[in-house]
C-alpha cells in the first residue's frame, strides 16, 4: 500500500513539473495530442488523468488556485534552469579542450535546481492530490496505469520496428 502511495505521489510531482514546463492552458486540463504520450515524461499524463476523474467545479479552481500559487516560483527555476543549461552548452562548444571538470559548476547548479524543482513539483503535487476524493484517486490510477500500457505498447511497435 505504501509503495503504491508513494508511486503515486511521484507521478503526480513529475506530472505536475512536466506540466508546468510544457506551458500547459489554465487548470493544465487541456487535451493533449498523441505526440505527447509518447514521450517518457509522466507529466504528459496529468491533464488527461484529471479530465479523467471528473473534477468538480470547486475542485478545478482549487488546483487552479494551487498552480497559480506556485507559478511564480516554478517560472523562475526553469529560467534559471534554462540559463544553467545554456551555460553548460557554451562551455561545451567553446574552443578548446573541454574536460569534466570544466563544466562541474554548471552542471552542479544544473543537479541543484532540477532537485528544487522536484521538491516545489512535489509540493504542489501533494496539494492537487490533497483536492482528489478517494474515488477520483482510484481513477486516476486506474487512467494511469491504462495509459502505460499503451505507451508501453506504442514504445514495444517502435521498437519491433527497428
């Protein structure tokens, strides 16, 4: 039972993160296109799987309210994990010998901003869920192991393709 929670609790958090990075619409309730469940992301899931239970009126301004009290802090990690990459990437592609070494700084603040993200992703997944009834809990886990098992289906054709 604590091993499933816990699953859960981790989806959500990466749901919620892989949300917020791909600009998802208000409520992050918008339908996604198949191109978006292909990737590895489970975050890709999060507004099919809340479409999915069905949330009441009060529930969908409350994860509104939610996001909207993370947005800033979230908008800001992932400028500042942009610049961090792009800073990676400059050190990378300079002139020169380039050795491990060199871009430890950069890929340390890379490592620390990914774990703070994971952490506010974390937060406000347990919020979102925190809004759930035990019911649209048990339905949403149901969506989410439906849809990995189509990605894992789709990932297995591709694959038998190669």
């Amino acid at each position: 039972m604590r091993k499933s929670y816990l699953a859960w609790v981790g989806i959500v958090a990466l749901s919620l993160w892989a949300a917020t990075v791909s600009g998802q619409p208000r409520h992050g309730m918008a339908m996604m296109g198949p191109r978006h469940l292909m990737g590895d992301a489970p975050g890709m899931m999060l507004p099919l799987v809340l479409k999915g239970v069905d949330l009441t009126a009060e529930q969908e301004k409350n994860v509104h309210d939610i996001m909207t009290a993370h947005r800033a802090t979230l908008r800001n990690l992932f400028r500042e994990l942009q610049v961090a990459h792009k800073d990676v990437a400059d050190k990378l592609f300079a002139p020169g010998n380039v050795q491990a070494d060199d871009v430890a700084t950069q890929t340390q603040r890379v490592a620390q901003l990914r774990e703070q993200l994971m952490q506010e992703g974390l937060t406000v997944a347990l919020e979102v869920r925190g809004v759930l009834t035990p019911e649209q809990l048990a339905k949403a886990a149901e969506i989410k192991d439906r849809m990995r098992a189509l990605h894992t289906e789709m990932r297995e054709l591709f694959n038998d393709k190669q």
